[in-house]
C-alpha cells in the first residue's frame, strides 16, 4: 500500500545485542519520526528528520541509540548494546513537512516493531 | 516543555456520547491534534485545532479553548468499535513535533 511501512513487526533479541529497526515512509513525505511505546505510556519521541538531516535528536534515550535516513526516504534506528529497557513498539511517523511549522503537518504513522529483549 | 493531561480511562454506553477532555501548559501554541490507538495498531488522525472553537467531523468533534490550555474530543452515537485509546497531542510554536498525552482508554459497553 502507499502507507507508512515498517520492518520487522516483532524483533526478540537477548539482552546485549545490537537491533536494527527500519521505517519506509510515505513517498513525497520529507518529515520523519521516531517514537516509542511501552504498555501503558504515551507516545516518547526519539527523534526527527527533516530529509536526510536530523535537527532535532533530544528524545534519544543514551548514545546507544542511533539513527540515520538515506535518499530522503528510508531511515532506520539503530540500538546497541540493548537492555531489557528498550522493550518497547517503535513507532515511525511521516509527514510531509514541506510548509513552515506553522502548518497543518498531519502525522501518518507506521505499524511499529514490537521490540522484546529478553 | 509542555504538560499534557489527560484521563487515563473511561467507559461509556453504545449509543451514548462521551467528552474526552485535554488540557495543556505550553511556552507558545500551535495546534492540538487528536489521535486514535485501537490496540496493537498505529495510531490514526482525528483532528486538527489551532484557533478557538469546534470543529465537526461526522460522529467525531473537538473543541479547543487557547486561553484556557483545553480541549475536548466528543464522540457521538458511540460504537462498540470506538473503544480504543485517544491521544492528545500539542505542537508548540516552530517546532513539528508534537507532544503526546499518555492517552485515554476508551471502553464502550453494551
């Protein structure tokens, strides 16, 4: 479909190893999210791109979280070293950005990743 | 920073209406959108206020009062399939990030 997709849908890993989560945006949309979910919480933003840039990266948890987008358009997180913390689902949002801030910029999210480290 | 609160949970009856209530504290204000979470799934837009007032979309409105920090989500003719948890979220000005509310879990019953 032409929705927000994301890979995998459920990631078990042990604790200590190194995970990557992979978002594929809408196309056309230049605004890229990170946000993750653990039972019961809100929504705790990670971090956003704005093409392949990132200007704002203040939700990213400790430096063995990481992310990147390439060509625009797919971007993947990267966790090293994971915890039993990171549990989570890892949800990515797109929109299109293109305007200034003070616009509509409606969020179009993605499936998530269910993220377990055991 | 922003505080965005919200009720964590609330139950109401098939064919009734329910008034799901935000209120926010943010430096500078621009725009309060509403979203839906059915459990195990993304989130999905609802709406989108940022001058004062209410705006209708079929069964779903939302109101937003700026001088008051408030908003309300109110759900008309309520489904069984309108349980879900509704998220508020506040964008403050120059930024496109909004900020989320922990969310209000919905129960509808027959």
């Amino acid at each position: 479909g032409a929705g927000v997709s994301q890979s995998p849908s459920n990631k078990v890993t042990e604790k200590g190893k190194d995970v990557e989560l992979r978002c594929d945006p809408i196309s056309g949309h230049t605004a890229l999210y990170w946000y993750r979910q653990s039972l019961g919480q809100g929504l705790e933003f990670l971090i956003y791109f704005q093409g392949n840039s990132a200007p704002d990266k203040s939700g990213l948890p400790s430096d063995r979280f990481s992310a990147e987008r390439t060509g625009g358009s797919v971007s993947t997180l990267t966790i090293q070293r994971t915890q039993q913390e990171d549990s989570a689902v890892y949800l990515c949002a797109s929109s299109l950005g293109r305007r200034g801030p003070n616009s509509y910029n409606e969020q179009f999210f993605g499936p998530g990743t269910r993220l377990t480290v055991l | 920073g922003q505080n965005i609160d919200q009720p964590t949970e609330m139950t109401a009856t098939e064919g009734a209406i329910v008034q799901i209530n935000c209120t926010y504290q943010t430096s500078g204000f621009n725009g309060l959108f509403w979203y839906q979470q059915h459990a195990g799934e993304a989130p999905t837009f609802l709406s989108y206020n940022v001058l004062d007032g209410l705006e209708e979309k079929g069964r779903f409105s939302s109101f937003l009062s700026r001088s008051k920090g408030y908003s309300y989500l109110l759900l008309k003719e309520l489904q069984m399939k309108d349980s879900a948890s509704y998220l508020c979220a506040v964008r403050e000005s120059g930024s496109y990030i909004p900020t989320f509310g922990r969310g209000t879990s919905l129960i509808v019953h027959p």
